[in-house]
C-alpha cells in the first residue's frame, strides 16, 4: 500500500498496547486519539454518540479532556461523520489499493485527520504531523506511519481541486438510508435531505412571549411557526441572555409541532408520555394545560424537572413504565412521543444513520405499536391523542397509524386543517397527518432553513 512517497507496509496488527517512546505529551494528541476512539466505537459498535460524549457519563477518554479539548473532539466527529463518504472517497484516490479490511484503527487515524484538513480551521500541517505521531505510538497502524504522512499531505496539496468534485460525486450516508429515502420520498427530495444532513443544524428556540423580541435579543428570526431561530449559537445556552430567567427554551420548529395539534388545552388535563427531556411538557404547561409528564428514565426526569424548574412552570412528574402505569383517571388528551430511529435529527446527530439500521427500524415500530396502543387507553370518550416521532421512515409513523386504526375501532382520524396549527400548512399530508423532513422550510441561506424530520398524527376516541 503505498499513497505519495509512502513505503509499502504489512498489515497492522489489532494490539491495544501504546508503543514506548510515543509522544502522549504532545499538545493536541490526546484530543485527536480520543476522536478516533470515539469514531471507532461508533462505526464498529455502533454506539450512539451521545452517550460517549455526555459531559457527566461520558467515555472517560473523553471525560479526561478539557472543555476546549472535549469541544474540538465534538467538531472532528460530527465532521468526520457529516462527510465520511466523501471523507473516504478523498482518501481512497490517494492509496495505490484499498486499505485492509481489518486496518479499522488506521481508517479512523486518517478520518480524523482528513475532517480537520478537508472542512476544519486548523491548520494542515498540525492535523498531519498529529496523526502521523498518532499512528507511529500504536502498534496497530505504526508500520502505516509513511502512508498517513502521505495520504494526508496529499489531501491537503490537492484539496482546493479535489473537494467540490468530491462533494459531488458521493452521497454522505450508509447505502441502506440513501436507498430508503429515495424509495419513500423520490430521487430529488431525497437528494435535498441529504444535502441538508451535510448543514449544521440551527439552533431553535420556543419562547414563553415575545418572539420578535427575542429574536433581536438572540439575533436570529422569527419562524412561521413561531419560535426563533438562530444560525449558530454565540457562546454556550447558559449563558444567553434570557435563560436564567426561564423565557424559552431550546426545541426544534418540528418538534413544537406535535403539542400545538392538540389544540386548546386551558384548563385541560394532559398527558406527556415519554416526556423528556420535556420540551413539549413546557409547551402544554405553558398553554394553560394541567401536564402530567411521564417517563421511564429517572435520569432524563432529572433533567425535564430542572427545565420545569428554570421555567417555572407546575407539571407532576411520574417515573413509570407506560406500559404498565395506572393513572387515576383518563386524560382529555395525550400525546405521545414515541422512542424511535431518530433519523429525522440527523443534522444535529451524524451518527444516527451509521449506528442504525433497517432491522432497528423494525423493531422500533413494534415498541411504538405498543405504547400507541396503551397510550390509547388513557384518553377519556371524545378526547385526543396526538402520537409523534422524529423518525423520516414511515414505517415508524404512517404505516404505525395505519395498523392502529386497523385494529381500533374506537378510533378516528382527526385529521390537521389548514390554520390549526399556523405555519405547518405546508407540512400536511393528504390524511391530515403532519410530516416535516429537513429538505422543507428552504431560505436562502441553507445555515437557517430546513426542520427536522417529524412525522405526528392527531386522533379522536369516539364517545
């Protein structure tokens, strides 16, 4: 194998051990080893990238890291990810054969560095001579250390020539959910969703009152639905103005849609099932609504008390299995934001789409087949229920629907009008049922256009 001047090398062993001598001290490395661990437990074991970088529970590689350290680890992966066929592409057109099959910890090396050089402000020759020492202090891709200088040294002489063709040529994302989004939404809407995976996602806000005013405050806009949306974040939430004092909170324009569905809830007693980390919980609570907010994780109900909290807003809290919950009466309304695939929310989270497959899919559909079914049982004669997800698949969202009403008699649609839920018009479907991917809501600016991916369903029980 050999990339520019590189020497031919033997395949790497898959020793774990540090090499004597190597130069952990160097300012940058542990950052950069860190990244590549964290990319290889999510590709080869598909762990959900969330979770390895939790400021609290994270991986401890990563936990060891300064702030500034931990938020250019975040960068590299999300890069790395975001573009990791082109990534691979870029890499492969500069290797005289494919790297072995089993030379993982030396792909990763060279994905890491190549997010850096490719998409990164930092400078080349850093992101070079750090993988090039990363590579000779372990046994596994030592004997590549020639290949990595050269590949990597190649991508940055080339890259001004190479990377727009690049762009071009390949779709960033796993072969399975590039065929299934054509298959459900055509060859072009498809296309239009994975451009904007390739976007960084915006940062949405619902505001208690006032939306032009925080809007200035924040500087973003005002979106049709109502909230604020900004390009990017100045510093971290915290520490925007408006947070202490509980005037809005963060949530996606799609997913405030699901709780607006359910019309009028002054006075009303609601359930928010599956209710963390509680975005919509403060939706209802903020509409006048009597919320009882559900949810199996004693974690996440940590988290969704400290936003009622921050809010202050009164909601009861129930940690329970919904499957086995029993409240003492039925409910005027519920909603249920069932646990899914999440590949609605790529953009805010690249690794769904390489840490997911069509078999989760499935399965998932049958937990939500489930839980729509107990969530039924809850609402009162001519109450709602409103069941939703992040998920773009419809095998999570209209087939679900579908199959419930099927075997529900005591069911009926309640299907979405125009102007029951401004600014979601164009997001209807020809039941009624609301579906929002991220190729919807185009500006001109791709930074603050497109939504993430929700599929929501109102239905009626029959007196």
């Amino acid at each position: 194998m050999r990339a520019g001047n590189g020497r031919k090398s033997a395949t790497p062993n898959e020793s774990h051990r540090v090499l004597p001598g190597s130069d952990n001290a160097a300012p940058g490395l542990p950052a950069r080893k860190t990244a590549a661990r964290l990319l290889a437990a999510v590709i080869d074991k598909k762990t959900p990238l969330d979770g390895l970088t939790d400021n609290e529970h994270g991986h401890p590689q990563y936990l060891a890291l300064e702030a500034r350290d931990r938020a250019l680890v975040r960068a590299i992966l999300a890069t790395a990810l975001r573009y990791r066929n082109t990534i691979g592409a870029l890499i492969g057109s500069r290797l005289d054969r494919p790297l072995p099959v089993n030379a993982t910890a030396l792909a990763h090396v060279l994905h890491v560095a190549a997010a850096q050089i490719l998409f990164l402000d930092i400078p080349d020759s850093a992101a070079v001579n750090l993988a090039v020492l990363h590579a000779k202090g372990d046994p596994r891709t030592a004997r590549f250390s020639g290949v990595v200088n050269g590949v990597l040294r190649e991508l940055a002489r080339r890259k001004e020539r190479s990377l727009s063709a690049a762009l071009a040529a390949n779709r960033d994302a796993p072969e399975w959910f590039a065929h299934r989004l054509e298959e459900v939404y055509g060859a072009e809407t498809a296309t239009a969703i994975l451009a904007m995976h390739r976007v960084e996602a915006p940062a949405d806000f619902t505001v208690v009152s006032d939306p032009e005013g925080w809007a200035r405050k924040l500087g973003g806009i005002v979106l049709p639905t109502g909230g604020v949306r900004v390009a990017s974040l100045d510093g971290a939430v915290p520490d925007l103005p408006g947070y202490a004092e509980g005037a809005w909170w963060v949530q996606d324009a799609a997913a405030s849609l699901p709780a607006r569905m359910l019309g009028d809830v002054r006075g009303s007693r609601v359930a928010d099932l599956c209710a963390a980390p509680g975005g919509k919980t403060a939706q209802l609570a903020n509409a006048g609504a009597h919320v009882t907010a559900l949810d199996v994780s004693a974690s996440r109900l940590r988290r969704l008390r400290q936003n009622m909290e921050r809010l202050r807003l009164d909601v009861e809290i129930v940690e329970a299995d919904l499957m086995n919950w029993e409240p003492s009466a039925a409910f005027d309304a519920v909603l249920l934001d069932a646990p899914c695939s999440s590949t609605g929310t790529v953009r805010r989270h690249p690794d769904v789409p390489w840490t997911k497959s069509p078999q989760d899919i499935e399965k998932l559909a049958g937990v939500q087949a489930r839980l729509l079914s107990r969530a039924a049982l809850l609402v009162r004669p001519g109450g709602r229920l409103v069941f939703s997800n992040c998920s773009l698949d419809p095998a999570e969202g209209e087939a679900v629907i579908a199959a419930f009403l099927a075997e529900s008699a005591g069911y009926e649609r309640d299907p979405l009008k125009p102007g029951d839920v401004p600014g979601a018009e164009d997001f209807i479907n020809e039941r009624g049922e609301l579906r929002t991917t991220p190729a919807g809501f185009s500006l001109d600016d791709p930074r603050i256009s497109g939504l993430d991916g929700f599929f929501a369903a109102r239905l009626r029980r029959k007196s």
